[in-house]
C-alpha cells in the first residue's frame, strides 16, 4: 500500500508546474501590456512633438490656442477674441485688422477649420473655464454653420470640449455612443483626434494635385434655407451664446463674411432680438465669384477689402462698449 505521502508528491509538483506557467503567463501578459503601453505614449508623444513642427496649420493651432487661453482684461489692455472657422482664416487680413481699431485693443484669433456653432458654443464655455477673460467675442462662422448641428468632430474634442461635455455636445450632434465614445478618446489624444489632419497633410505632400481637386470637391456654396428657419435657429443660438458671453463679462459680436444665398437679413433680424450686434460689410451677392478662390473663400485682395470694410463698423462697435476690467 503506498503512503498518503507518496501519493501528494504528484500533485504537489503538478501544483508548482501550473504555478510556474501562471507566472511566466503573467509576465508575458505585462510584457505585452508594457510595450503596447509604451508604444501608445511614443506615439502621442511624436504627435504633439513632431506633427506641430511639420505642419503648419497644426503648428498655428496649437499656438493660437494657447493664447487664446492667456487672454486676460486690465486697465490698460482690452483683449478680443476672434474665434471662427476657415473664413474667419482666409476671409480677415490681420496685417490691417489691428491698426484700425482703439487704442488698447489686443486682437487674439483661434480658428479651426470646419467648426460649426456647437463647436464654439462648447469651446467658449472650456475657454472660459481655463481663465480665458476676453472683452469681446467676434464670432465669424459661415451662416449655414451657425444654424447646422453638426460639429467638427474628434479634433474639436481635443482642443475645444471639456471631458465633461462630451455627453451634451453628443446629445445635440445626434451622435450615437460610438461617436461619443470616439470623442472621449480624442479629447485626451492629439494622434487620435488629428488622425485624419495628419491624413490630409501627407496626401497633400505626396499628391498635391489630387489633394487641391479634393478641396475643389468638397468646398462649395450650401444650399440655401427658408428664411423662417434661420431666423427660428439663430435667434435662440444668438441668445444662447451672448449669455456664455456675459456671465464672463464679455460682449459677443458675429460677423458675417461675403458669400452667396446667404439669408442676411433673418440673421440680422434674430442678432437684433437676441440683442447681438451682427456686422455686414459685405452684402450677400454683392461680390462677383471673381473675388472668391474657391467659390466660398476670398482670394487675398478681396479679404484685405473685406477687412477694410469691416474695420470701420468695429471700430465704432469697440468704441461703444466700457472696457473696463472686470
């Protein structure tokens, strides 16, 4: 008859052959997590180091951001804040914009590309909390942007919504929790939220021509809304936006620049309810497409036109208001 003690030695090996294999199973498993996890941080790491010195619209970006942020009002200094999407880019000349306003008047732009009214609705509000304190707010966004309800996407959720916003801005987008999620990923990733900048910035060195066609393709008058509809979205979106504006002590001015089938007058007509001041130097088809280098944005001399134009109703509206420091 073999001994109980005998009998236990098997199972006691078995015992620490499975112990040494759990072991070496979870030292592979760390391994493994350990270099994707580096990987990951090399990445992202690359993205905010690398990506801002090759590219400059990201280089202009990132800059622009971080002085938009460091706006702040004080006796002698009257910041404004220039924040909008491409037109607001292409469309004001900031070599003249500056010298025709007052005195004391520090001009700050923070443009993003294919921004909409939620994108900035959500974005002033995470300025804001940073500590932004401009004096002004000179929103300048195409008009069909201003009533969509779409919104730029991953790179907005990077540089311009709070982590705690996400849900909200989701909700009013119509997105569903893969979108949302997506959001939330980018918020804290500039290789994930600028993935498809990055995309765009090597198509344009490897093939220009087609990169410029797909620009030509994609940027073009929108189609027309009813008057009544613009006039029922701008209106609460004009209110919505000048409220932000003023629990920071600061006014809030939209600027509209030269298009076509653009419904001027219900917007100014929802700014004049709203108690938003809407500047129009350029009427809507006043411009012949001759001015325009893509049909929707002005080609160089026309914007420094349009800013000439422009400075005058500014400088009248800065004038008005009482730049003390709040």
């Amino acid at each position: 008859m073999r001994s109980s003690t005998s009998g236990s030695e098997p199972a006691a090996a078995d015992r620490v052959q499975r112990e040494r294999y759990d072991s070496v199973g979870r030292r592979r498993v760390i391994v493994i997590l350990g270099t994707l996890l580096f990987c990951l941080v090399g990445i992202e790491a690359g993205a905010r180091f690398a990506f801002a010195r090759i590219s400059r619209i990201e280089r202009r970006v990132m800059t622009e951001h971080v002085a938009a942020q460091q706006l702040r009002r004080s006796s002698s200094v009257s910041p404004v804040l220039l924040a909008g999407d491409s037109l607001l880019l292409l469309d004001l000349d900031l070599n003249v914009l500056p010298h025709k306003l007052p005195a004391g008047v520090h001009l700050q732009r923070f443009s993003i590309e294919q921004t909409a009214y939620l994108d900035w609705l959500f974005g002033l509000r995470r300025l804001f909390s940073e500590g932004a304190r401009p004096a002004v707010v000179i929103l300048c966004i195409a008009p069909n942007s201003l009533v969509s309800s779409t919104i730029q996407g991953d790179y907005s959720a990077f540089y311009l919504y709070k982590v705690d916003d996400i849900p909200a801005i989701a909700k009013r987008a119509g997105y569903d929790l893969t979108k949302e999620s997506s959001l939330l990923f980018a918020h804290y990733s500039l290789f994930f939220a600028g993935r498809s900048n990055l995309r765009n910035f090597i198509l344009s060195r490897v093939f220009p021509a087609y990169a410029g066609a797909l620009h030509n393709l994609l940027t073009h008058p929108p189609a027309p809304m009813p008057r009544e509809e613009v006039l029922s979205i701008s209106q609460p979106r004009f209110q919505e936006l000048k409220r932000l504006c003023g629990s920071y002590g600061a006014h809030f001015v939209y600027v509209i620049a030269p298009g076509f089938g653009i419904q001027e007058g219900a917007i100014v007509e929802a700014g004049s309810r709203a108690g938003v001041p809407v500047v129009v130097p350029v009427h809507s088809d006043a411009w012949p497409p001759s001015k325009f280098s893509d049909g929707f944005h002005l080609n160089e001399a026309a914007a420094r036109e349009f800013t000439e134009k422009l400075s005058p109703a500014l400088d009248s509206l800065l004038a008005s208001y009482d730049f003390a420091a709040k």
